[in-house]
C-alpha cells in the first residue's frame, strides 16, 4: 500500500509544478462558469421547475460542473500510459513488481487532488460571492458528496484507462480518445444537467457509467437524494467502478499477452 500513496503523492507534485497552467486554467473554468450559469438561468427563467431543479439548483449543478472540469478530466486523456505504450516503455511498466493498474490508479488518484484544490475551489468560490448558490446542510452531506466525488474520480480513470489500452492494438488511439471525450461530456452531464434529458434519452443517460461521474455527485451535493436513495445512488456508482476496473484487469491481461506476441 505505501507504494501506491507514494506514486499518489509524486503524481500530486508533479501536477503542482506548472503553476502558470493552473492559474489560467481556473481562470479559464471560472469564466465559463459565467457564461453557462447566465445561460441555465435564461433557461430556468422560461422554465422555473425543469427537471425538479429550481434556478439556484442549476446555478449551482453549473459551478460545480466548472470545478470537476479537471479533477475527471472530463475531456479524456490524463493519462500517459497511450503513450508509452506508443513509445515500447510500457515493456518496464509491464515488469514492475506491482499491480499495473492500481499503479496507474495512484497517480490519477494523485492528480485529482491536486485539482480538486487548485482547479476546483476558485471557481465554486468565486461563484458563491456572485450568485447565491445550494451548499450540504450537514456534515454527512458534505461527506457523501465526498465519497461521491471519490467515486466519480475512478469511474472516470476506469473509463479512460479502458481508452488507453486499445494503444495495443490500434497503437494511435485519439480518435477513440475523441469520442470518449465527446461522450463524456454529454452523458455526464457536463455540457447540460441530465434532468434536461427528455423521455428515453434521460433515462438512457442516467443509467449510463458517465452519468456517475458528474450528475451524480451534483445530485448528492443538491441534497436530491437522502436517506436509502443516498445509499442507493451511491452504490450504484460503487457498481460501475466495480465492474470497470474489472473490464480493466481482463483487458490488461489480454493486452500484456498481445504485447509479448508482437514484440518477443
């Protein structure tokens, strides 16, 4: 287990030495914040109880959205295992005396924290001193929405983890990181709040692994779910995360194998 929080704390370091980056990347979130919280409240205007949210509700789902931007790398990559796979370095990852996902599963774990504090907070904050914004009213809100966070973050690393290894075989796999960026956003609910979805489409979305990844955490945060549908709606994010970092181990291990055959 120390291995794995060491890699966690070297990949937080590492993220925390191109500070420029950060500044203007939160910069960046915080404007656009702007931009789609006026927009969801000219839409909530023309409708006050779409989807069961009221005006603050989407303002708020909107900034939160804006903070989660880069702590699930939302928009794919993070990751520099297609790369070395593209370069053969993946043969010495391959031969460390660890578990190859969990090493890599460290380093996003790593990586998201660090932007939960430095791409995450400026934007909620600065939106909180501009509109009047729905926060947890207890601590076991603020807890589960935590943990909702935590899980969102490994669904999101198990789904562009899965992306990565189609380098085996495919060896320039952007196009495929293209479309799981694409996807990302809209049934995560990044682009829109999924309670916009009508009919089978919102049904779909939300029964899909991306809507564990932002959606979710902002219904938790929005106290939407209490009691056993808390309980619920967090097991079912536990799910996915289960049954993707399994999809992962049999795709690493297939991956392994193609590897020995191809290059000896």
């Amino acid at each position: 287990m120390r291995i794995y929080l060491r890699v966690a704390w070297l990949s937080c370091r590492r993220y925390a030495t191109y500070r420029a980056a950060t500044v203007a990347g939160a910069f960046t979130n915080t404007v656009f914040g702007f931009i789609r919280a006026y927009v969801l409240l000219a839409v909530w205007h023309a409708r006050p109880h779409l989807g069961g949210y009221d005006a603050t509700d989407a303002v708020t789902y909107c900034f939160l959205g804006q903070s989660l931007i880069m702590v699930l790398a939302i928009f794919g990559g993070e990751l520099d295992l297609a790369e070395r796979v593209r370069t053969g370095d993946i043969g010495i990852d391959l031969y460390r005396p660890v578990d190859f996902q969990a090493w890599w599963y460290a380093g996003d774990l790593g990586r998201g924290l660090y932007q939960v504090l430095v791409r995450g907070l400026p934007p909620f904050i600065v939106g909180a001193l501009v509109f009047r914004l729905r926060l947890p009213r207890s601590p076991g809100l603020w807890l589960a929405f935590a943990v909702a966070v935590l899980l969102a973050l490994s669904v999101s690393f198990a789904l562009r983890y899965l992306i990565a290894l189609t380098t085996f075989w495919i060896v320039d796999n952007r196009g495929i990181e293209t479309l799981g960026g694409v996807a990302a956003m809209f049934f995560s609910g990044m682009l829109l709040p999924l309670v916009m979805f009508p009919g089978w489409l919102g049904s779909t979305a939300r029964a899909l692994p991306w809507a564990a990844m932002v959606q979710v955490p902002a219904d938790v945060f929005l106290g939407k779910h209490g009691g056993d549908a808390l309980i619920d709606v967090l097991g079912w994010q536990l799910a996915w995360v289960v049954a993707l970092f399994v999809a992962g181990r049999v795709m690493t291990r297939v991956a392994a194998r193609h590897l020995a055959v191809s290059g000896g």
